[in-house]
C-alpha cells in the first residue's frame, strides 16, 4: 500500500522548491540536501491547497515558483546609495589605525626564487644515473667475457678428459692383455 503523500517548501534563491514525498527524509533526498532544513526551521510541510496541487501531481519531482514577479523582487533589494555615499561610508567604517597609516607601505620587492640549486640537484641526479648505466654497461661486459671464458674452459676439458680417457682405454687393454700373457 502506497504510503500519503506530504508536500514540503524550501527557498532557493528567488524561488520556492516544491515536492511531494512521504517523509521528510525523502524530500531532503529529492531536494539533494546534506544538511537537515526542517531542523534549520528552512523547509516546511505545506497545508494550501493552491499550492499542493501541482507537486502532488507530480510525486517525487521538484517543482519550482517563483516567489513574486521580477518587479516584485527587484523592489524588495535595499536601495542603492550612490558611489560617492558608499565610499565616504565605507571610510567611516575603517578602523582609526587605518586612518594613521596614511602613507602605503614601500615594502621592496621580494625577488624571485632562484631555480639554480634545484637544476643543480637534476642534474647530479642525471649524472649519478648516466654513471650507473655505464657501470652497468661494463659489468654486463665483463659477465659476458667470464661466461666465454668458462664455456672455452669447458670445452677444452671435455676434450683433455676425451684423450685422457682415450689413453686410459688404451693402458687398460695393454694391461689386460699383459695380464692375460702372464697367466699362461
């Protein structure tokens, strides 16, 4: 069952913001509000029926009137005082210190930042990569000779243990014959 709609008002800017909601949660959530506006006395339930008619036939949508003609609203600002009037009130305004100081400070310039240290941080920085690098560069020539000097160490054993074993067959068939020889 659906529940009974309510009407809520706040005011935005020239306007009033209408919307027909069943809580006062939901309105604030329709109104996009962060803050509580019933609680700030800013929005209100609507009891007129003249103006509920047209939020209630939109449900859950902001509907927005104006609060009076532009005429309405323009009569209502306070009157504008003249330039010369507003100028000779804002001086009377002024704090009375302000009035002893009547020379403008002559501060002098503050210069502006030097960048140097800072480029000369960059570029050590540079430096110290560049000089990685081409450390890195002569390890990695370095590595690679090492690795052709112990592939060149293996080759020439296996081919010194070949001719080793070689020499070793051979004895060992001399010696198996000479053995064979004794025992007869």
């Amino acid at each position: 069952m659906a529940r009974k709609l309510k009407v809520f008002r706040t005011p935005a800017g020239f306007h009033d913001a209408y919307v027909a909601a069943p809580s006062r949660r939901a309105a604030l959530a329709a109104w996009g509000a962060d803050a509580d506006l019933f609680a700030r006395g800013v929005a209100e339930e609507v009891t007129d029926a003249a103006l509920m008619a047209e939020p209630l036939a939109r449900p859950g949508e902001v509907v927005r009137r104006s609060r009076g003609s532009a005429a309405e609203q323009l009569a209502a600002l306070p009157p504008d005082r003249p330039k010369r009037a507003r100028r000779a009130a804002e001086e009377e305004e002024a704090p009375r210190s302000r009035t002893a100081q009547s020379k403008p400070s002559t501060k002098p310039p503050v210069p502006r930042p030097s960048r140097a240290e800072m480029e000369a941080a960059e570029k050590a920085l540079e430096q110290e990569d560049a000089r990685r690098r081409d450390e890195e560069k002569a390890l990695a020539e370095r590595q690679a000779a090492l690795d052709r000097e112990r592939r060149e160490a293996g080759r020439r054993h296996e081919r010194e243990r070949a001719k080793l074993e070689a020499a070793r067959e051979q004895a060992a068939g001399a010696y198996a014959a000479a053995v064979e020889k004794w025992r007869r």
